[in-house]
C-alpha cells in the first residue's frame, strides 16, 4: 500500500509542476507586445515599397526606382500571387539567371555602392493607322514574296 501511495503522490505532484509551468509560459506570451505590422492605407509610419527599395542591375550598381517600377512595388498583392515583384533579402543574393539584378531594401545595399537615378521613362511609341497598316505589308510582302 506505501509503494501505490508514493506512486500516487509522485505522480500528482509531476501533474501539479506541469500545470505551474503551463501556467507561468502562458503569462509569459501574453506580457510579449504583440508583433503586428502597421497598416499602410491607415496613414501609418511605415514607407511605402518604393520609398523603402532600389533596383540593382545585373553588373552590382544600384538606381532609384521608375514611375512604372514604383506603381508596381506598391501594388497590393495576394501572397499566393505569382505577379507579386520578388524582394530579394540581401544585396548578394543572386535571381534564378544567376544575376545579381532585382529589388532590394535600401538599407541592404553596401556602403560603397552609390544608389544612381532612375532611367528616363521611355517616350511612349504610338503607331498611326497607315504606319500599322504599313508594317502588315511589309510583313506580308516579306514572308510571302508572290
């Protein structure tokens, strides 16, 4: 009968320290500030992308974002969606090419690397009704000389 009682006593003093230490962990986690990323459209402080990013090109230099860069970057994006833009986490890390091209934060590009401007954006080339008609013919006459 002694053995059964210091098997009970044992076992209900484990159970009882399991509980403290359930309950002390639980306390713990609830005092932590929660981690929540502020939301941007709310006028938070958060920069948007593309004040916060730069592009790198393939040879290592760095340049500001373009309109049409910056317009894609704060698109809102499901993280399931394959057209979001990749961030890339550090300046080194190489795309799928091997290259070293692509976003990146500000803050990750070495000291030694000057950030330049961004590109002129490219006059947009409109065709005239007769320059498109034009084109078709020539097209035509070249892939079918009869």
């Amino acid at each position: 009968m002694s053995v059964a009682a210091a098997v009970a006593w044992t076992l209900a003093i484990m159970l009882f320290a399991v509980s403290v230490w359930l309950r002390r962990q639980r306390r713990r986690r609830s005092r932590r500030p929660s981690i929540v990323p502020p939301l941007r459209p709310g006028g938070s402080a958060a920069p948007k992308p593309s004040e916060a990013l730069v592009w790198i090109n393939a040879d290592g230099t760095a340049r500001e974002l373009t309109a049409a860069e910056k317009n894609y970057v704060d698109t809102e994006f499901s993280p399931f969606d394959g057209a979001r833009p990749y961030i890339k986490s550090r300046y080194a890390q190489r795309n799928g090419w091997g290259e070293l091209s692509g976003y990146v934060q500000r803050k990750e590009v070495p000291d030694g690397i000057p950030i330049g401007p961004a590109p002129p954006d490219a006059p947009v080339v409109g065709y005239t009704p007769q320059q498109a008609a034009d084109a078709i013919r020539d097209l035509i006459r070249k892939h079918h000389p009869n």
